[in-house]
C-alpha cells in the first residue's frame, strides 16, 4: 500500500504541476480567466500544497522550519480550492447570482482557513496538527469543490455529447470536457474518503481506506489530466475516429 501510495503521490504531483503550468503559460497568452483559474487551481494544489505538506510532515526538519512548509501547504490548498471554485463558476455558472453567492462564502471560508493555519504558526511556531476542526474544515471545503465541479462537467458533456450527434461539437472538446468531469470526480473520491475517515477521528494520513481512496484518486486523476490537457496525437486521432464511427452509425440508422 505504502509504494501504490508513494506512485499515486508522485503522479498527482508531477501530472498537476506539468498541466497547471502549461496552463498558466496559455494564460498569460491568451488573457482568458478560466486557464489562469484552472491553472492556479492545479499547480497550487500539485506542485506546491502536496510537496511543501509532504516535507513539512516528513520529519526531517525541525519544528520551525516544519511548521513554515506547512503553513505554506495550507495556504496553497486555500488558493487552489477557490481558484477552482471560480473556475466552475466562470465556466458553468457566470451568470446566476446564487453562483455568485456561494463563491463569495467559499471565498470567506478558505480565507478564515489560511488565516488559521498561518495564526498557528505564529503562536508556536511547531508543525501544524493534522487533526482537528480546521482539517475537517478544509476537506469538506475542497469535497464540496469538487462535487460541484463533477456535477457541472458532466451535465455539460451530456449537452455537448447532443451536440455532437447533430454535428455542433468538436469530438476532442466532448471528450475533453469528459475527462475533466473523471479528474473531478477521481480528487472527489480522495477529498471525500480523507474527510469520511477524519470525521471518525482516525487519522486520515494512516488510515487504510483513505489511503486507497486517495492512490486511486491519485491515480485516475494524474491520468485524465494528462489524457486532457496534453493529449498524445495517437489518442486525438482515436477520438475523432470514434466520433466518425459513432456518426457514421447514426446516418445509417437515419437512412433506414
């Protein structure tokens, strides 16, 4: 368990950080919100929250020094779990005033969520404890993120895939915006395990379920993220062969 852990890990880490940058660049670019939402989103939770927790929690440094790449950890998954929510709303939601709403009060919620984990670094300068409401705070937080996330993905591939059919959609943004709706939902499965098992007030770092939980999320996520966002030529030709197959299908059904 503990090598499919360390495998899962450093995918995560490697695939979210590579896409997240790749997106940033295409950002700055284009000067469009939902790649600099996505982006930050990705490479604060890949390429800094996970490493700075993992050495902050490693041991091998002292206390100060531990509780700084902690705090570091925790404010980077502060900006990443807001910068995703926006991006679901910029994309999903831009207009309801309710979407507007919520993202405000996730806003607030992540803000209140840094603030705490950088007063407590202040006040003992020792690492940050691993327990406790601020932990189940912030799983339900990004569990909650990612839910909303997987829910509008998939309800707007169900609109393109009629699209599709009518001949209205690319096949590659279809099928991009299905791996988007899986990555979402792979980080649900390891948000929601993490924060099942913390509500028990087991430790969730330890504990079995989360672990496998968060190796097939891992997992599932490093490999959509790569399949959509920097997808070989191989799997681009394979996409729209399908969708010439499947529309082909539909022709001959039409004529019969």
């Amino acid at each position: 368990m503990q090598l499919l852990v360390a495998i899962s890990t450093l995918a995560f880490i490697l695939a979210g950080a590579s896409v997240g940058l790749r997106l940033l660049r295409l950002a700055a670019q284009s000067r469009e919100r939902p790649e600099l939402w996505i982006g930050i989103a990705l490479f604060g939770l890949s390429g800094v929250a996970y490493p700075f927790g993992i050495l902050g929690g490693s041991g091998r440094f002292a206390a100060p020094s531990a509780a700084a790449l902690q705090a570091v950890a925790l404010v980077a998954v502060a900006v990443a779990g807001f910068s995703h929510c926006a991006f679901v709303r910029h994309v999903f939601r831009p207009a309801p005033a309710w979407s507007g709403f919520v993202l405000g009060l996730v806003a607030v919620s992540w803000a209140g969520f840094a603030l705490s984990g950088l007063h407590e670094l202040w006040r003992t300068a020792s690492p940050l404890p691993q327990e406790g409401t601020r932990v189940l705070v912030r799983q339900a937080l990004m569990s909650g993120g990612f839910a909303w996330g997987t829910v509008e993905a998939l309800v707007y591939h169900r609109k393109l895939r009629r699209r599709l059919a009518l001949g209205l959609a690319d096949p590659v943004v279809v099928d991009r915006m299905a791996l988007w709706a899986l990555a979402a939902g792979f980080a649900l499965l390891s948000s929601s395990t993490m924060f099942a098992v913390t509500v028990t007030g087991a430790d969730a770092l330890a504990h079995p379920l989360s672990r496998l939980g968060t190796s097939i999320g891992g997992l599932g996520a490093s490999a959509t993220l790569l399949l959509g966002f920097a997808p070989p030529h191989r799997y681009l030709a394979h996409v729209r062969a399908r969708a010439a197959r499947r529309g082909d299908r539909s022709a001959e059904a039409r004529g019969a």
